[in-house]
C-alpha cells in the first residue's frame, strides 16, 4: 500500500509538471517557423555571393510566415499537453506540432510541405 501511496504521488507531482511546462501557442509558432525558415532556405538554394539578398528574403518570409501562423494555426491545450493545428475551412485541419514539459515537436520539413499543400 505504502509503494502505491508513493507512485500515486510521483504521478501527481509528474502531471503537475506537465500542466506548468505546457507550451503554449508562441511556443507552437517558434518551433514551426524554425522548419519554415529551414524549408524556405533550403528551396532558396542561395549561391554564396548573395548574402544580402538571402537575408532580405530570410526577414520577408519570416514576416509574412508569422502573419500566416497567426491566422491558421490553432493551438489546443489539453492541460498536460498541446497540440497545434494549420486549419483550413475546405480542408480542415491537419496536426502540425505537440508540446509537453515545454518543449514543441514538429513536424519535419517534407511533412510540412504536404501539409501546407493540402490546405
């Protein structure tokens, strides 16, 4: 009886952790812009000698991707957790990032892409 009294505590103190840690929607936002950013530059293919022209293209992209975040992403807090969504009124939605302990995962670059596509 004692051991479950003990485990029972340790899930409480866990779950609390869990629900204090819990990302919220900037955290999602961050997270999905690092792969965007990292997509963006990747499909730029920028040559060496343009450096001033890939860092106009990197403030731009970045700009209108937070403005685009901030209108399609939804992000539900489940109290432990959190999920983040691109919603779409023809497609739906399709999960794109989970949060827990205050860390966002995401997608990868090719998944974004599909997902983004399909919206």
């Amino acid at each position: 009886m004692k051991k479950f009294i003990v485990l029972l505590f340790a899930l409480a103190i866990i779950a609390g952790i869990a629900v204090i840690t819990c990302p919220e929607k900037e955290a999602h936002k961050d997270a999905i812009l690092l792969v965007v950013n990292e997509y963006v530059a990747e499909e730029a293919n920028f040559e060496n000698d343009d450096e001033g022209f890939e860092a106009l293209m990197n403030v731009l992209s970045n700009g209108v991707t937070k403005l685009i975040l901030n209108n399609i992403l939804i992000v539900e807090n489940h109290f432990l957790y959190s999920e983040g969504y691109l919603s779409s009124p023809e497609d739906g939605s399709k999960r794109v990032s989970f949060g827990i302990f205050g860390h966002v995962f995401t997608v990868n670059k090719k998944q974004l892409k599909e997902a983004t596509n399909s919206l």
